[in-house]
C-alpha cells in the first residue's frame, strides 16, 4: 500500500513537471545550468555554453514546445570579444523553425530547420498530426529540407547541405537564442486545439520577454533581437518585428505567465514570410491569373501529386474574381515608392505598383548577372551592355508556374494550412476572409476577426501602442510561388513609408526556403548592430 501512496505521489509530481501549474516554472536564467559544446564553423573550432530546454513561461501548456534553447560563446564568459562584440555588446540572434504554422521545436546546434513539425505526406506526419510530440526524430536536414516526398525521398530543394545557422551565427559573436512554439496541429488530452492563432506569436514573444528579463544575468544584449524565420517562422518574425510591446497580446502573455516587461525587437529578418494572409489570395490570382495550369508543391507536395494538373472553369472564375479585388486593396494602402510617387493599380492591375514588383526581379537579375550567373537561357529578360533593362512579366510569371489553387489561403473547402491556423480550441478549420466564407463549398464558421488580425504585422506597423522594430531585412525567392510577390513587397515599402529601415530583395531563382545567404544576412546584422 505504501508502494502504491508513493507511486501515486511520484506521478503526480512528475505530471506537474509536465503540465505544471500556476507558476511552476521559474522565469530566472540558471547561468550554471548549461553543457560545453565545442562547434566547428568553416574550419575554425570554438566553445560555447549550451543552456538548452529553458522552459520560458511561468504556466506553460506545453513543454515539448514551450522550450528555448541559448547558447553563448564562451568568450563572452572570459572578458574577451568576437568579431567586435564583448559580452555586453554582442546582439541576440533569435531565429525560430516554425513552418507550415505547424508546432516547432527551437533551433539547436545539432541541427536547424528541420525541427519543426511540418505536414508532409508520410507515416511520420500523420503521428505529428495526432499532436504527438517528435522530439526522438533525427532532425539532420535543413531549412530547404522541409518539403520531402512521401518515400522520404528528398525534394528538390534540399539537394544541397546548408550550414547550421546557429553554429554560424555563434561563430559571429551573436549569442543565439531559439524558441519552440506551438501549432496548428497541437492537441491536447481532451481533443482540445492549443496551438491555433495566435498561439505562435504568443509564444515567440513570452521568449523574447525571457531574454529581456534575463538581460543583466546573461551574456548579449537583449536590446539587440534580431528574430529570423522562414515562411510561416517568416511571417512570425515580421508579426514579432511589427507588434512589440502591443497590449492586443497581453492577456494571452498573461495565460501563460509570461515575465512582465517589453516584447519589442531591434530587428526582423524574415524569409518569404507567408504573412498578411487576409489579403494573400487577391495578391496570388493579381500574379497567376490566367495561369490555368498548376503544380503542388510546398506544404502538400509528395508523390504523385506534383505532376500538371488544370484548374477547374470554377477555380479559374474564383481566381478572376480574387484578381479583380486586388487593385481596391493597393490603392487603399497608399503606399509610396522611394521616389515619393503613389503606388497604384488600374481595374486590369496594371500600375506603378506592378512596374515596382518588376522592378524588384529586375534587380535581382542583374544582382545575378554582376556574380557572373548566366542568365542568358531566359529570353525574356531583356539585357543591353550587360545590365537587365527590362522583363516580359507575362513570360517570367509562366517560367515560375502556379503552384496553388485559387483561393490560395483560405480554400473554399477548408483544406489549407490557413484555414487550419485559424481553427479554434473545438474547430478544427474555418475561413478567414469574407470572400472565403461567402464562396465556402462546406457550411464552415469564419475566424473571429481579432484573431485575424493578431497574425497580420499589416495592422500594427508603426501604430501608436506598437513599437515595430527599426530595421527589416526581407528576402522572397524570384521562383517562390508559396504566395504572391506583392506581399512582401507591400510589406517592405508600407514600412519603408513609415520611417523604417528596409532591405529588400528577391534574390534570384530561389525557390521557397531561407537562411540561404547567411554571410550576406550576417553583414547586415554586423551594419546595424555595431
Ligand atoms: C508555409 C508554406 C506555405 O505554402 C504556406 O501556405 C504556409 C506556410 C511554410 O513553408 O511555412
């Protein structure tokens, strides 16, 4: 009986542990608590301190996902400097793994970009679908190695190895610190979701509110975030960049007891971020209109079902229709190119909006012309003494190819990512947009519009209860087809508008994936941090 009391006892102590309680975890950094590593980057070998599987708020939901990872040089532990930052100075690289808005695991030196739980087409998917944790899979891929097909075979984008980018932002001086956050997919014990929107965002920011609180205990400058992610983890880190410190989030920070002080960052890096996705389908058919054949691929690619197929008479009406909305959209944001002129679209989406889009992949052609990139194979750029003049639109929008139907986020039959991101705790998918629910196939609710607007950084630029982050560094693939040029772009130049320092580019033939250019990202963080 005894026996019994104290095995009673030990599994609750235990599932306390798990599922702990009101303020059961600690918010103060255990500056003992941590693993040497020694790391090897390009030849040069280094040590650091690893304090992994911080749990980084006080009530936590999940502690498979609610953990961060930080890891400091161990320079900074004996006085000295890397590459011109001391302990005091150094700037905090946040960079997430969140993809697909699916749960994401933090970033670690063993590995980065494949820790997240991502959708794809095979056994391993399904049983992250039923919410259970992966944290036992080997997670030796990279940020391109997100789309696998179905026999595990790799997809064409993760052909070629990438460097760790924890270990190489390490060996810059940054300190690196990663959060895990839930997802679309989590489920608790009782079949109820805990990781719909805006549960991401919440997350990202109660781990920024760690770093800060812990600020003096730890090495690095926590006034110095600079977040990066890729697509969804992308769109998060444009949403951490936008929204700092904005009371919208307060009362879920609150949930999970989150420390008291500010969320804001100094920085967002952000890859093809899938972001402003109430406005993403009209941005999608305004590029691929007429487009009327498509391959999947991104989330939902696997065997058999990247092959050719035609859109429907409906969806080829749903993507005029979504097209014709568009222009009432950029004309409402006013925005302004660099030279000061209004940025707009006629009824056919023609305009100085569209000639700046182009403008974009005509620098990114010729950024790939001067690294001596033959460029010549397409006949529709327009090169006179060695310098990109001009581009066939229509022809450059062909050579990417459609790769979703329309409406692209909010599927009239439920069936997206988005719709599952904007589930509830008891529904599973909804619409998010007004078109979505007028036009639904199914008899589905809409997502409550608050919550729409907690996942788009659009609302929060520059508004007077936010303190959206100084610099942005925004990078689109020319090939990436997971949503419509326009939306980075109309991300890059409302900020540009607002005083905001923008690095934007569209590097060239890039498909969908990040952390491809991590010297040049590296430079940058070096100009603005120094
Ligand atoms: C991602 C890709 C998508 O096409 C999308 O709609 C949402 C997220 C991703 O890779 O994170």
């Amino acid at each position: 009986k005894n026996i019994r009391i104290i095995i009673t006892n030990l599994l609750a102590v235990l599932s306390l542990g798990l599922f702990a309680q009101n303020g059961s975890y600690k918010l103060e950094f255990d500056s003992q608590k941590y693993k040497k590593q020694t790391l090897e980057y390009r030849g040069q070998k280094f040590n650091i301190r690893a304090f992994e599987g911080i749990v980084y708020v006080a009530n936590p939901v999940d502690t498979v996902y609610h953990k961060m990872n930080i890891y400091i040089p161990e320079a900074y532990f004996q006085g000295n400097s890397i590459n011109g930052y001391s302990s005091e100075t150094a700037p905090v690289f946040f960079p997430n793994q969140i993809g697909g808005y699916m749960p994401a695991t933090p970033a670690s030196t063993q590995n980065t970009g494949f820790g997240n739980e991502r959708p794809m087409n095979n056994r391993a998917n399904r049983d992250r679908r039923e919410g259970r944790p992966r944290s036992d899979r080997p997670r030796t891929g990279n940020r391109d190695g997100q789309f696998r097909h179905a026999d595990n075979r790799p997809s064409m984008m993760e052909t070629a190895q990438k460097e760790n980018t924890v270990i190489a932002a390490l060996s810059k001086g940054y300190v690196v610190a990663s959060a895990g956050a839930r997802g679309r997919t989590n489920k608790d014990g009782n079949g109820r979701f805990y990781g719909k929107a805006p549960a991401a965002i919440v997350d990202l920011k109660a781990a920024v509110r760690y770093l800060k609180y812990n600020d003096k205990a730890m090495p690095g400058d926590a006034n110095k975030i600079i977040s990066n992610g890729t697509s969804a983890g992308g769109a998060m880190s444009a949403l951490l960049g936008a929204t700092g410190n904005n009371p919208d989030y307060q009362q879920y920070l609150d949930e999970l007891g989150a420390a008291n002080g500010s969320d804001a960052i100094f920085a967002t890096s952000a890859y093809c971020p899938i972001t402003n996705l109430d406005n993403a389908d009209m941005a999608y058919e305004w590029q691929f209109n007429g487009i009327d054949h498509y391959r999947k691929g991104g989330m939902f690619a696997s065997e058999g079902n990247n092959t050719e197929m035609n859109l429907t008479e409906q969806q080829t009406g749903v993507s005029t229709a979504l097209k014709n909305m568009f222009p009432d959209y950029i004309n409402s944001l006013q925005l302004k190119n660099l030279q000061g002129d209004i940025l707009t679209l006629d009824k056919d989406g023609n305009g100085s909006f569209k000639t700046l889009v182009k403008s974009y992949v005509i620098a990114s052609a010729n950024k790939a012309l001067k690294e001596g990139t033959d460029i010549s194979q397409y006949k529709w750029i327009v090169i006179q003494n060695n310098v990109v003049t001009d581009l066939d639109w229509d022809a450059y929008i062909r050579y990417m190819e459609r790769q979703k139907t329309p409406p692209a986020f909010d599927a009239l039959d439920l069936s997206s990512g988005e719709n599952n991101l904007f589930g509830t705790d008891i529904i599973d998918n909804q619409h998010f947009t007004e078109y979505g629910q007028q036009n639904t196939t199914t008899s589905a609710s809409r997502a409550d519009k608050h919550i729409v607007k907690l996942m788009n950084p659009m609302y929060y630029i520059g508004t007077p209860d936010s303190e959206t982050a100084k610099y942005w560094r925004i990078r689109h693939g020319s090939k990436d087809k997971d949503t419509g040029l326009a939306i980075s772009a109309i991300l890059a130049t409302y900020l540009q508008n607002r005083g905001y320092q923008v690095d934007y580019a569209l590097p060239w033939d890039k498909p969908h994936s990040g952390d491809y250019d991590l010297d040049e990202l590296f430079q940058w963080i070096d100009s603005i941090s120094r």
